[in-house]
C-alpha cells in the first residue's frame, strides 16, 4: 500500500472493520484519534461505499446509526467540539473537556520536563502564566532540548522560548497571543497601598469564598487596575486572560461574536 494519509472515509472504513472483527471480545475498546474531520458539520463524506445505491443520500443518518449501534466502545477524540454536528454529539453518551491545567500545575509539569536543565525558577513561573501551554508543548520543547545539547548550552531558555512561542502560534487558531509582560505583578505586591473605596483584601475573600463574581474597576491611568487583576488571578488560584477591544472586534460582525463568545467560554 501506499504511504498517503487516509481520509476521513478510509477511517471510517477501518474503524467499521475494526468493529466488526472485535464485537465478541469484551475487554477491548477502539480509541479514533483526530475524528474532528469525520464529525465536523463541514465534513464532506462520501459514504457510498457502505451503503446500497439507494441509501447513498443519508450519509448523516448512516454515521448515527454507527455512533448509537458501535458493539465495541470508542473513545472519539477531537480538538475541538464547537465544529462537531450537533445531530453527532447528540449520540454520545459521555462528554468530557480535557482543558488545560491550571498554573501550579504547568508549572510543575514544566518543572518536571525541564528539571534535568538549568532553568531558571522565574522563567519557568513566567511560562507557567500562559493558559495555553499543554503538557505536550513542554515535552516537545525539553526533547529538543535533550537533542540539541550545544544549543541549549548556547542559548539556553531562549531557545526553550523559541521553541514554545513558535508552537503556540501554530496551536491557537487566530487567537491573539499570550503576553505575560503586558500585565504582571511582583511577589511584593501589596493591595493595601492602592488608593481604592473598598476594603480588597475582604473582597478578595469573599471572592474565595463564592468562586465568581463581577467587578468593574475604574479610574485614571497608572491607579493599577490592570496590576490589582493580576494579582487577584493570582490569589485566586485563575488563569488571566487579557483581551482588549482590538483582540474581539471584526470587520465581519459573525467572526466578533465568534470571539466574543469563545472569550466568555474561556
């Protein structure tokens, strides 16, 4: 055979198969990998091939019924879920959302991928603030690391940088990117110096205690509303996610409430 990748129809050919000779074995499961081209609503499947002439106009209906009648269970993995049909995501009897791990733990697994290299702890926590960074960055980033030994010695957390801003770029689909420099706070801040009407700190612990809340903070430049947000994130254990109005608006209204909405989804 041919070295090609397989298209959505030859997947689904072997997964039919795959089915169809491990029905009788209980203790197996199928895992599809990358199913978003299979699942999506633009997927164009020509599905003629399992099915009579006469069925070849319901490829959708056909796909149901291999998502509700599957005798082996199988785990469908996707990027992401907004592209899925909804007719397919209806036949599925479990939904799970595998997000990114929040900041003490990237910076553990970090920690943990890199902790055979000298790195510095403040570059690691500086890394560690980007809510996009998966495991899988970091593990790839530390392999190149290990496989390039002369240049790390060379460049050091440059070329870790490099490699992990590069492969953001490619993973965050039009999204703006992460800057940690835009707003941050040292370990010395201090919410008792900020010329504020209300007691933050007491804020802050009632925040901890009800797990949401809205604020508007208002006031001249420099008063350090952008810095008060980033240490409550911090307090507070959140990811901080910094979008202005350049980030959200399109000339296409469809595309601004795409990102309006993804934002308040984050």
């Amino acid at each position: 055979e041919d070295e090609d990748p397989l298209n959505a129809r030859q997947r689904l050919s072997r997964h039919s198969l795959a089915q169809h000779l491990l029905a009788r074995r209980r203790e197996c499961a199928l895992l599809f990998d990358e199913a978003g081209d299979v699942l999506s609503e633009s997927s164009e499947l020509d599905l003629s091939f399992l099915m009579t002439p006469r069925d070849s106009g319901i490829n959708k209906g056909w796909l149901n019924g291999v998502l509700e009648q599957n005798q082996v269970p199988t785990i469908w993995v996707v990027n992401r879920i907004d592209i899925i049909d909804p007719a397919f995501l209806r036949r599925f009897d479990l939904q799970l959302a595998l997000d990114i791990p929040p900041r003490p733990v990237r910076e553990r697994i970090i920690r943990r991928h890199l902790g055979e290299l000298q790195v510095d702890a403040r570059w690691i926590a500086e890394r560690a603030e980007d809510p996009h960074l998966s495991p899988a960055l970091v593990q790839k980033a530390a392999r190149l690391a290990h496989l390039l030994p002369e240049a790390f010695a060379e460049q050091g957390e440059a070329l870790l940088g490099r490699v992990l801003d590069h492969a953001l770029a490619a993973t965050r689909h039009g999204e703006p990117p992460f800057q940690p420099s835009a707003v941050s706070v040292g370990d010395d801040y201090d919410p008792n110096l900020i010329n504020c009407d209300c007691d933050l700190p007491k804020l802050v612990q009632g925040l901890t205690r009800q797990g949401r809340g809205r604020i508007c903070l208002y006031g001249p430049s420099g008063t350090g509303k952008s810095a008060f947000a980033a240490w409550l994130a911090r307090k507070l254990d959140r990811p901080l996610l910094l979008r202005s109005a350049s980030d959200l608006l399109n000339p296409l209204v469809g595309v601004t409430e795409e990102r309006i909405a993804r934002m308040f989804q984050e």
